[in-house]
C-alpha cells in the first residue's frame, strides 16, 4: 500500500493554523474604528468563523464627504525584518509595516480607514504571528485606522526556516476638492522637515552591509555615539506621522501645498516626485541638527554623501511644503505633538529638482 499523505505532510498543519488565528483575535479586536462593518458570526472556538471573504466598510461613518474620492497603497518592511530576525524581536516592525503605506497615503491629504497585511512563512508560527499582528494593531491604534483583515500564505517551498515577508495595504478617503497632489506649490513656499525616528524602514540592504560586513559589528554591541545597542537602533519604529498631518491640514486649510513621505530615494526623489515641472526645492542641510545614526552608518561604509542622501531620509522623515506665512506656525504646531521640525528650505523657479548644499 502506498503511503498516505495529508496537508501537514505537506508542510501545512491546519490545526496549528487554527491555533494561529486564535492568537491574534484580541489584537485585531483593539485596531478597529467606526464605520467598520463586523462579520455577521463572531469567532468561535478555535479561530473558526473568523469573518467574511472580504472586509466592509461604512463610508458614511468616515466623517462628512460630499465628494469623496477613494486612496490605496501597499508597501512592505524590507530587509528590515532580516535584522528582527537576528534581533529575535518581532513586535515592532509590524509598526513600521504600517507606516509605509499609511505614510504614503496621507501625502494626498487623506486620512487612513483601513488596513490589511499579508503574511509569508515556511510554516505556521502561532507566537511569531501575535507577535507581527501586535505591532500592526499597534500602527493601526496610532494611525486611527482599523485592521480589518489579512492573509497568512504558508509556502514551505518558498521560505527557509526563519524567513518570513510581511506586505501590507492601506485603503483611506479624501474630499476630491482638497487633494493634494503638488500642483499648488509655487515659488517662495517654505519647505518644512519634519523629524524621523532614525532609518525607518528604507536601506536596510546597505545597512546590513556596512554595519555586519564592513565594520564587523553584532546586533548586541552597544554603539557609545548612539547610546543603546546595534539592534535597539536598527529595529527603531518608523515615525508614524497621519494624526500630526491630520491636525496641520485642519489648522491650516489651503496653506499647505505639497505633502512627501521621504523614503527610498531620500530628499532628492521624494521632494522631487511632488514638484510640478517649472519648481525647483533647495535644501539648506545644515537647517536641521545630523542624525547621529546616519553619521555613524556613514562612517561604517565610508558611505559617499551623496549616497547616504540618496539611500536615507538623514533625519528628515517627512515634508510639508507650505506658504511661506504659515510655516512658523507649523513648526509650533509640530513640537506640541512632540515632533522637531525646521524650515529646511525654499522653493524656487527653474527645472525641477531637488538641490541640497
């Protein structure tokens, strides 16, 4: 008689994966809002039940839209999660899951409604997912968005045993007549910096690079400049910066001009995208205090200037563009949210582009 197989023969336990959605139960019950439709039949023992085929949403709750026009985006952590797993703590980057998509989003003056994440790993790992699912509850909570949903792919074929990906997806509104997309910006508007955490979640390739390989160090070496451990500082949350943005566009409605959610491609790109195509950003660098991480990172790698502006936010996480009357009154506003920002720039006619000296 041949042998029988079945699906954890396979790679896939269903009974631990039963397990798994079990675990994170409570942690999507925290990350919800109003406007969530629930599923008709609540979680029953087991992790059974545990909703629809998709995720619904009452628009009418989001708030008084007349004419609301509909925001998507997805985005990832990224070799991030190479040093979480060398770290061995996963309950944060689920943070920085959420911020690279709810980050974005927000750059069209919208605000985030919802979220789901997609999961990939070799196979079930009930502790690992409460752990990833917490840090995403934890985004959402800080983002005011619900996590309505989600996906665990267990792909043993795929994966090596400790690797894992995490994608995620953000859906949120914004009134058609108050998006913006960069085409207000004009000539003499202040361009404001508003503080990163450290890295956030962009680089993480050279991070490695220079950090392990060039200058040999562990994720348990402490590192005097920076004052905690190789780890602590690599595995740093990204900001989340949706409720003082929120806050900004309500306290100055048609002031500002030009949102940029600064990651990959640091200043010069990310500024650049937004510009309409006679404007041009200069950037005084020394307007805003180095980030000492990024100073030590260079001096790991013996990394180019250029590159690092290039690979890194360098201290600037995001950027409001803004009539230059409103920008001490933005910078105020920041700080009582508890975020540095300064006026790092201008912009100006000429072709467009970002120059930084």
């Amino acid at each position: 008689m041949s042998e029988q197989w079945d699906y954890k023969k396979a790679g896939l336990d269903l009974d631990k994966y039963e397990q798994t959605i079990s675990g994170i139960q409570a942690h999507i019950g925290r990350a919800q809002r109003p406007g969530v439709i629930p599923p008709p039949f609540p979680p029953r023992k087991g992790g059974k039940g545990v909703g629809g085929f998709a995720s619904l949403f009452d628009l009418s709750a989001a708030g008084k839209y007349t004419n609301p026009v509909l925001i998507t985006c997805t985005d990832g952590v990224g070799s991030k999660l190479k040093v979480a797993c060398m770290v061995g703590k996963f309950d944060t980057v689920g943070i920085d899951l959420v911020a690279m998509s709810v980050n974005d989003l927000i750059c069209t003056g919208g605000e985030p409604l919802t979220f789901l994440d997609y999961l990939a790993m070799p196979k079930d790992d009930p502790d690992l997912t409460s752990l990833l699912v917490k840090g995403i509850a934890d985004g959402c909570l800080e983002s005011g968005c619900a996590l309505v949903g989600g996906e665990t792919a267990i792909l043993p074929d795929f994966y090596q045993p400790g690797d894992f990906d995490l994608a995620g997806f953000a859906a949120g509104v914004v009134e058609r007549d108050k998006i913006i997309d960069g085409r207000a910006i004009r000539a003499g508007d202040a361009v404001i910096g508003l503080a990163s955490s450290g890295i956030h979640s962009n680089g993480y390739s050279l991070v490695r690079k220079v950090v392990f390989e060039a200058a040999g160090l562990k994720v348990t070496d402490r590192v005097p400049e920076l004052g905690k451990t190789v780890g602590e500082e690599l595995l740093t949350p990204t900001r989340l910066y949706v409720k003082p943005i929120r806050r900004l566009l309500d306290a100055h409605a048609n002031m500002i001009h030009g949102l940029a959610n600064i990651t990959g491609g640091g200043l010069p790109d990310n500024v650049g995208r937004i510009l309409p195509p006679d404007k041009h950003v200069h950037v005084n660098r020394s307007s805003w205090p180095a980030a000492p991480v990024f100073t030590w990172l260079q001096k790991c790698g013996n990394v180019a200037d250029a590159e690092m502006f290039r690979v890194f936010n360098m201290g600037i996480g995001f950027v409001v563009i803004a009539d230059p009357n409103a920008a001490d009154g933005i910078v105020k506003q920041l700080a009582t949210d508890g975020i540095s920002a300064w006026k790092i720039g201008d912009v100006r006619d000429g072709a467009v582009g970002v120059e930084i000296t």
